[in-house]
C-alpha cells in the first residue's frame, strides 16, 4: 500500500463502537503515523491546519475496520474474474480494513512461493491488508498434504481446501495434527461429496417444483460432525466456513458447549436469502453451500444471538459472464459480497438479532482471534485500522458501480440501509478514495 505524508486525522463526534472493550461512547479518535493516538471523550478543540485533518462524523458509527476472513480474489491465475487490486478496492469500498484469501487460485496456493506472491502484490497494489489462506493438500486434491511450516513461515494465516471438502478423514486428522503444531486453524469446508454430487440447490419442496436435482442438509452436517469428533480427538483448532444448516448449528452449538476447540462463520446470504429465490432459475443464486430453507435462516440467526456463529464472513466469489450467463446446471457456484454485506449485517442489530456491539463483533475482533491475528481495537497504540459508517444511509444496490469485477450480486436492485462513508488502514484513507 503507497504511504503519503504523515497527517493527523481527528474523527469528531463519531459514536465510538468498539466491541472487545464493550465501549460505545460518543467521542472523538485521534490518528497519526499510522496509529491511534488518543481517544478523547470530551469535545476536542483542535482545529484543521496544513497538519491536521478533522473529519466531523457527528452520527456516525466508527468502529474498528471490519475483517472479511473468506473471500476469493482470483490471483493468480484467474485475474479476469478479479484481481488483488481491484477485491482489495471492493473490500475498503465495503468498509472492509482486512481480507483473508482462500487458496483455490491458479496455481493453488499450496507453497511458499505463491503466498509470497499474494502478499506481495498486496503490499504493490493492494488496498486493505491480506491475510492469505494456503492449501491443506497439494493442488486441492485431498491426497497428500501441503507442508504446513513452509507456509506458515511464508506468512499463511490459515489452511484450507475451501471450495473442495477434505473427504479423506484420515488426511484431515493429519493436518488438524499437524497443524497445531505450527498454531494454524483449519479452515473446513464441510460437504460430502457422495451426498452432494450432481446437486444444484438445496434438497426440498422447491428443487422437487424446479425440477433439479438437490444436495441435503446432510451433507454439509454430517462432514460437521466428522470434524468436530476429529478436533476432539487431536486437540486441533477447527474452523467451520459457511455454515448453511439447522443441523450444522446444532453440532457446533453442542461442540462448544462441550469446550471444543471449534469456531464457525456464516455469510449474509445465509441470514438473508432463501431456496425460494431459485424458482427463477437465475444462476446469481447458485452458491455452495445452497441457500437453505426458511427454517434454516431462522436457524442461522439463532445462532449469531447466541454466540454459537463467531463470525460473519461474506465468501466474496466474483465470476465473469462466462460462468454464470450459462444454463443453471452449468453455472459456477458463487457470490460477491464485500460490497453490500454491510447494511445486511446491520439489519440484525435492527431486527434485534443482536446489539451493535455483540453483531459488530463478528466482523472485526472475532475473525482476528479466530486467524490468531492481533486484534487491537480503537485504542491508544493500536494500529489505526478504522470504519467510519453512516448507519441511517439509504442507497439501492447496483453491481454495475461495484469496484470488484464481480456483477454476480444476488441483492441487485435491493433498496438497503446503511454505508460505509470511510476506510482507514493504517492510519490512510484508502476509501474514499482521493
């Protein structure tokens, strides 16, 4: 990320949520050399001047920068669907302060070289920080396993063959083993592929009216269960992604009600959409995991109150014409996120799934604990990582002026509440963009 001149930037007035202390005051944030300097609770005097910047965001929520911990931004190898630059772009957009990539790329990040690449290019060209996921098995193929300390060492965060499930159960107690030993969490991406082959959307009342042919809720649960009885048996750190099922939030709910060493994620479409929204056969719809069913969601949202969904990640999944402008049963699985995943999140705390602290939590200190990243707040010392957000802004959704590549937005047309109006990382304004 380019540097600029070392200016002081107060935030005046803002309502300052920060969800790992429990604060939510009104005051005012006081950032420079990349860093915050002081958070002021009464009404600050100081004036602008060739070295100090002060923004008024009198009504505004200023939070730490939000952290997306599952997205894809295609690089390398698939840089017509999205780049590093441009998923960076979308994510500050996004309000958005970090990404973690996952390694489904071209050639797959499996090796220390292509995570140097990544982050890298992020440093080049990116806007917010990288944080980059690297493979549990060499190529994805579920058959020999990466070398895990070579990755780590390299800057990896996380593993994970996101996008394919780890079928080999004796592979994926290996690498939980393997992967304590380096403090890696293992990211799953829990489907069964016998259950699941051939699918397109979610087994039910609307696959049988549509005709197509449908994957289970069982096969996203039962590989749930299998890898939370294989955390239990090596004391590996599990992460579940995209939790989609009643079933799944059961299993984990009880898993951690038994103190195992497993966290989980879910996405906005899963709170949000439902089967239903495939009777038009739009390919936009067609993600993996499916959209569930409504008991499903109310399922979902049970479990962001509760405490049992740590976080909320978007699987941002940009794809061209190419993927999705096809026949349904030929269509790529995926959805972009990081541009309007925010006024979603925040219809929970509208809706009473959850307070502002407790729901924001999910988007910036939880997926830091879970990646073993330090987390450091709006506090005097920590790095000046910053979202400034306009709760009350009404905007209606259009891919067309999204800055990621990506148009495959399941919410085009959707009038939405709420906006990030500034991203700072590192002490920068690196959306708006000047």
């Amino acid at each position: 990320m380019t540097k600029e001149g070392a200016v002081e930037i107060v935030l005046r007035g803002g309502r300052l949520l920060d969800p790992q202390r429990r604060v939510d005051r009104i005051g005012d944030l006081v950032v420079r050399d990349g860093v915050i300097q002081a958070v002021v609770w009464e009404p600050c005097n100081v004036r602008p001047s060739a070295e100090i910047r002060v923004i008024d965001v009198r009504g505004k929520w200023v939070t730490p920068a939000w952290v997306d911990m599952h997205v894809h931004l295609r690089e390398p190898g698939e840089e017509y669907k999205e780049t590093i630059a441009t998923g960076t772009a979308a994510a500050v957009a996004g309000g958005f302060g970090a990404v973690a990539c996952m390694p489904n790329t071209t050639p797959v990040n499996d090796c220390a070289a292509v995570t140097q690449f990544i982050l890298r290019r992020a440093s080049e060209q990116g806007y917010c920080r990288v944080y980059p996921v690297a493979a549990i098995s060499k190529g994805l193929r579920g058959e020999e396993m990466a070398e895990f300390g070579e990755l780590r060492e390299a800057g990896a965060v996380a593993v994970s063959d996101d996008g394919r499930p780890v079928m080999n159960a004796a592979l994926m107690r290996r690498a939980l083993e393997y992967a304590k030993a380096f403090d890696l969490v293992v990211i799953s991406h829990a489907e069964d592929l016998t259950l699941s082959h051939g699918g397109h959307m979610h087994e039910g009342l609307v696959s049988t009216k549509l005709g197509l042919q449908g994957i289970p809720a069982a096969a996203e649960a039962s590989m749930v269960a299998r890898d939370v009885l294989l955390a239990e048996l090596t004391g590996g750190r599990l992460h579940v992604a995209h939790v989609s099922t009643e079933a799944s939030v059961w299993i984990l709910r009880q898993a951690k009600r038994r103190g195992l060493p497993v966290t989980c994620e879910t996405a906005p479409h899963y709170f949000t959409l439902t089967d239903e929204a495939l009777e038009g056969f739009d390919t936009v719809y067609k993600v993996n995991p499916p959209l569930r069913t409504r008991r499903d969601v109310e399922a979902i949202k049970e479990a962001l109150a509760d405490g049992t969904i740590d976080a909320i990640a978007t699987d941002h999944a940009p794809h061209s014409v190419l993927e999705k402008d096809t026949e349904f049963q030929d269509a790529a699985n995926g959805m972009i996120g990081l541009e309007s995943a925010l006024p979603l999140v925040l219809n929970l705390i509208r809706e009473g799934v959850g307070d502002p602290l407790s729901i924001l939590a999910k988007v910036t200190c939880n997926p830091l604990k879970i990646l073993g990243v330090p987390c450091g707040g709006l506090e005097p010392g920590a790095p000046a990582h910053v979202t400034v957000i306009d709760p009350d802004a009404e905007w209606v959704v259009e891919p067309e002026s999204f800055l990621s590549k990506g148009r495959n937005c399941p919410f085009r047309g959707w009038s939405v509440k709420g906006r990030a109006v500034m991203t700072l990382v590192d002490g920068l304004v690196r959306y708006p963009v000047a």
